[in-house]
C-alpha cells in the first residue's frame, strides 16, 4: 500500500465513547421542559438507536404522550441544543 488512505471513519458512539448519560440527560430536560416525568438512565438506552426523532418518539410515548410532527420538529430543534450544551461540557 502506498499514500495515505481516502478516508477514515470513526465509529465513536459506544466504541470510544459512551453517550447514553449525554442522550438521557438531554431528554430528561426535555421531558421535564414539558412538565413530564423523567426517565432513568437504562431505560433510555432501550430507546437508543435510529436517531434523534425516534429517540424523542420513545421517550414521550414512555410517558404517555404521542407527538405530532409539527411538536417533534420542535422538541428535536430543542432536544439538539441541549444535547450540544451536555455534550460539550
């Protein structure tokens, strides 16, 4: 092999690092925004996986509320600020 290679990806996410506490912290807030209940931190991580959207999906649904796509696109602009804030500290 000669050069250096084209690309090089990095799956991070529960290889390197484990973002589960920043994904509940985040949806905790988020939930608590809306004045629902919390949720713990493993049953969080049975709602990891297919991104964000599903994320917020599964984590109001565990509370009792289905969302409407109009409130999704809301709660996930918002879900994303405070993921980024978490997730930077």
């Amino acid at each position: 092999m000669t050069g250096y290679p084209a690309a090089i990806i990095w799956d991070l996410d529960g290889t390197l690092i484990d973002s589960a506490p920043d994904l509940a912290d985040a949806l905790n807030a988020l939930l608590h925004e809306h004045g629902e209940a919390t949720l713990g931190e493993n049953q969080v991580r049975t709602m990891i996986g297919n991104g964000v959207a599903k994320l917020i999906e599964r984590g109001f649904a565990a509370v009792g509320e289905q969302l409407q796509s109009a409130q999704l696109q809301k709660r996930i602009t918002r879900f994303l600020q405070l993921y980024t804030a978490a997730a930077t500290n």
